[in-house]
C-alpha cells in the first residue's frame, strides 16, 4: 500500500512538473538576429604591444621637414598566389561609385580620419587611421605595418596622429602614441590577415572630435563599404595630402597560398595605394570593420582597383579589448506593457547604444537569461504580476550597468 501511494505521488508530481514546463511563458525574438557575441579577455599570447616611455618626445621630433619627408609606408607583400576568377565572382553588384573626395576634413566624420606619423631608425613614413569609440576615448585603429616594422622586428617610434590634416597642416592638433598594439600574427610572421594596429593615444581625441564605432564577425557578402585614407599613389591623382575615399563592395576572400585563416576580405572599386595603409573600411554607416593592408596592383596590373583588409573576428576584438575596450553600452525601453494586461501574449521593443553592434539579454521573471533581439513578445503568460529584464550588450560581451526593467500584471477574463 505504500508503495502504491508512493508511486502515486510520484506521478502528481512528474504530472505537475510537465504542466508548468508545457506552460511556462516563452520569449520569441521578432526582430532582426542579435549580432554575433563573444567576451575576449586580454590575451598576451595573441596581441604584442608596447608603452612609450616618453610620448612627448615625439613633440620635439616633428618639425615641419621631417613631416615633409615622410614617405608612405609600404604595404606588405600579398600572398603567394591569387586564383583571380574565383577572386573577383564574389564582387558586390550593388556597389558603385569608387574614388571620391570627402570634402572638410575639420568636420564629422571626416575628422576622425587621420594620418599617422612614424619612424622607423631614421627614416620617416606616413599611414592612416581612424578614432575609434572606447572607453578611454583615445583608440586609433590602423594597420599592423604602421605600427611594427617587419624588417626591425620592432615597433615604430615618434608615433603622432594627426586629424582633419590637409596640405601639411594639422588643423585639429595632434596626439601622440602613449602605447601601440599589434597581433602576435603580424608580429612574428607577418601574416596579411592579421595585419592590424592599435594605438592609444595620450590625449582623449575622442571626446573632442567623435569616433567610428567598430563591428566584429559580419558576414561580408554583399557588403558596401566606404574606406578612407591618405594615398600618396598612384601620383597622379593622389599625393598624400588631401583625405581621400572610395565607395567600394566586397569583391571575395584573398585565400592565397601565402594567406592564412580567417582569410583577408577584398573591395573594389578603389584605386587608393601606399599612404591609405590602416584607414578604415566602414560598414552600415559608422561601424569600421577592417583597415587597408595591401594591394596586387604593383604585380599584378589587372588587380588595380581591389584592395584589401583583414576580417574583423576575434583578433581584431582582442586588440581593441587590450586597448582599452568598450565603454558600457546604454538600454532603453521603447515600448511594453505595464499595469494590468489582459491577454496572454505581450510585445516590448528595446534600444540603446554601443560601441560596437548592439545585443540584448533577457530575463523574464525567474527564468534564465538569454540573448534576445530589439523586439520581442512574450507568449503563453499565466494570471499574476511578471517583470521583464532587459540587458543591452556589445560584441565584446560588455553589459549596460543596469537593465530596463517593466513589470505588468496580467489578469484573464473569467470564462
């Protein structure tokens, strides 16, 4: 008898159990897929960098001679072999446009483009690159080769950043490299695909003149970019001296003998050479999602106006997570219920900001938390008070300090 009541039990329970679970409320994301989300921590082995013991100094360096004689850096060499058919059958029928002259450098966005001022012994050279939002507002994005030197195996020296800069003269001021980082890639092997730098500036040029913000893990098929630079070839048109542009579509992966994964992306039309080396490619209006690396134009004459950047993946997210990262993204609560509902199924809409593309994490009551999209219902609710939690979070995996938070109570018509 026991046995039979215990038995008994034990299905009321496995019975009740099943109804709650077959009951419970359910979130649907009806919005657009949450971006790709991975939390990097700072990892020494895959990013090598260095602190300037003295950045002015590089203030007493640059006098308006050696800036003069600066030389575009040259580009790395690409890789082995470069199967063209296959290359260019990926190109973006929807991008037009090519070369173009943004116009004020001293304005947004232009002026968040810069050149770069190095040396290397005692040779001068020029690159690009580009202000990028972080959370000490002083990161420049730029090409590996502008910030350590494949021939010294050494990072550069004097390294200044210059926006809104036009025919030798540096209307915003200058900032000088207080640290500078690379991927363990490009610096030991000067792997193309990992060609990317980051320099921290010593003043936060930022918060006087704006950033690009920055995406990681996008899929570049039919993507248009708009990447910047300060080309110095070919001459004629370019000399080095005027921010320069072009309105290009992805045009394939780069996937040479010499290359290694992720592979490097291509765009084309842009005819921009040596000295647009680490300015920004940028995607869905602000984000930058790869720097200039190299080009086949020199060896290969029917490859000019393609060029070429590493994929923004998980190294280019280290370097900018050692860098200083993300400040913490921001949550509002567009739209939801609240007071007394009295249906089973509820909408919310949610927004905030970012420094990279923006997801979101949900929680509804007890329930665990997990990755949602900017709309979302919530379906099969039970009678009773229910509060929905809402998290922005970053590609980096950087959360809002605190969530938006709506409760409602729903209460069901008597039948």
């Amino acid at each position: 008898m026991a046995g039979a009541l215990a038995l008994t039990a034990a299905l009321i329970a496995v019975s009740i159990v099943s109804s709650s679970t077959a009951s419970a409320a359910t979130i649907v994301n009806e919005g657009a897929p949450p971006p790709k989300i991975s939390k990097v921590f700072p990892n020494r082995s895959s990013v090598v960098s260095e602190t300037i013991a003295n950045p002015a100094s590089a203030d007493d360096y640059w006098t308006p001679e050696r800036l003069a004689s600066a030389v575009p850096a040259e580009m790395p060499n690409p890789s082995d072999a470069l199967d063209i058919p296959d290359f260019a059958s990926g190109a973006s029928a929807s991008a037009d446009g090519g070369d173009f002259t943004p116009g004020n450098v001293t304005a947004f966005p232009q002026r968040v483009h810069g050149k770069i001022f190095f040396s290397v012994g005692v040779n001068n050279f020029s690159c690009s690159g580009t202000l990028i939002d972080s959370a000490n507002q002083s990161v420049v994005f730029t090409a590996g080769h502008c910030v350590f030197d494949q021939e010294t195996h050494g990072f550069v020296s004097n390294l200044i950043f210059l926006p809104g800069y036009e025919n030798g003269v540096a209307q915003l001021g200058a900032a000088n490299g207080a640290s500078v980082f690379t991927t363990s890639q490009w610096a030991q092997s000067g792997a193309n695909a990992y060609d990317m730098g980051v320099v921290v500036l010593d003043q936060p040029f930022e918060k006087f003149y704006g950033s690009r913000q920055i995406a990681f893990d996008l899929n570049p098929k039919g993507l248009n970019y708009t990447i910047y630079g300060y080309p110095s070839k070919p001459n004629p048109p370019y000399n080095g001296e005027v921010l320069q542009g072009c309105h290009s579509g992805f045009a394939g992966r780069d996937d040479g003998n010499g290359n290694i994964t992720p592979y490097p992306v291509a765009a084309s039309p842009c005819f921009m050479q040596q000295g647009a080396s680490g300015g920004g490619w940028v995607v869905g209006g602000n984000y930058v999602n790869s720097v200039v690396s190299y080009g086949y134009c020199d060896s290969v004459p029917s490859t000019c106006g393609f060029i070429f950047g590493p994929y923004f993946s998980n190294a280019a997210k280290s370097l900018y997570v050692q860098a200083g990262g993300s400040p913490a993204p921001t949550i509002k609560l567009k739209s939801g219920p609240k007071g007394v509902v009295r249906k089973r199924t509820v909408n919310f809409q949610f927004t905030g900001s970012a420094a990279t593309l923006l997801g979101f994490r949900c929680r509804f009551d007890r329930q665990k938390e997990v990755a949602c999209s900017s709309k979302i219902s919530i379906r099969r609710l039970s009678p009773g008070k229910h509060t929905l939690r809402v998290w922005a979070v970053d590609q980096t995996g950087h959360k809002s300090k605190k969530p938006a938070v709506r409760s409602f109570r729903v209460v069901l018509p008597r039948r």
